[in-house]
C-alpha cells in the first residue's frame, strides 16, 4: 500500500498526473473509489473526514476500538488506518512502540 500511496502523492500533485499511464481519470474516482466500494461490498464501512484521537487495546494488545476526536467510538474485526506516519507514530499506543 506504501507504493501505491508514494505514487497517488506526486500524481496528485502533478497538473496532469492521471495522464502519466497510471490511471485512466482522476485518482479519487479512479482508486480511491474501487478500494472504497470493495470494502463496503464486503459489509465494511468507510469512514471519511475523521480523526483518531486514540487507539484502545484489549489485554492481548489488539485493537479494542478507535476513539475519535468527536467522541465517537468505532469497533471493528479489522482496521485501515489512512495517515501520514509521522502522526500515526504519535497515535501508537505505548504498547506496541516495542514492537519492532
């Protein structure tokens, strides 16, 4: 997924990207809406426009829920986490920062 996001990067912000042979039309309908509607029709849901304000574990370490800075709670069976990694490194719970 790092790959595909390094390169959706300079394409965004290249004037005429989506014509360099890496999607036929702009990036959001052409990528981000398949992954999107995968996910949905696998019963997942995708949420946009929203910020973690911290991760919750279980005793085992694994992901409890997501609280969000609006206060909402989101559990789930499994996770996609859309940020940049410096703030990811700074949502990591104390945890998992031994984990290398």
């Amino acid at each position: 997924m790092q790959c595909i996001l390094i390169a959706l990067n300079r394409f965004l912000q290249e004037k005429h990207g989506s014509k360099m042979a890496f999607l036929d039309g702009n990036p959001p309908e052409r990528l981000c809406k398949p992954i999107a509607d995968h996910i949905e029709s696998l019963g997942g849901q995708v949420i946009l426009n929203s910020r973690i304000q911290k991760i919750e574990l279980n005793a085992d370490k694994s992901v409890k829920h997501f609280v969000l800075t609006n206060g909402n709670i989101i559990t789930g069976d499994a996770y996609v986490f859309a940020t940049p990694v410096d703030i990811l490194k700074l949502l990591l719970p104390e945890d998992w920062k031994e984990i290398s």
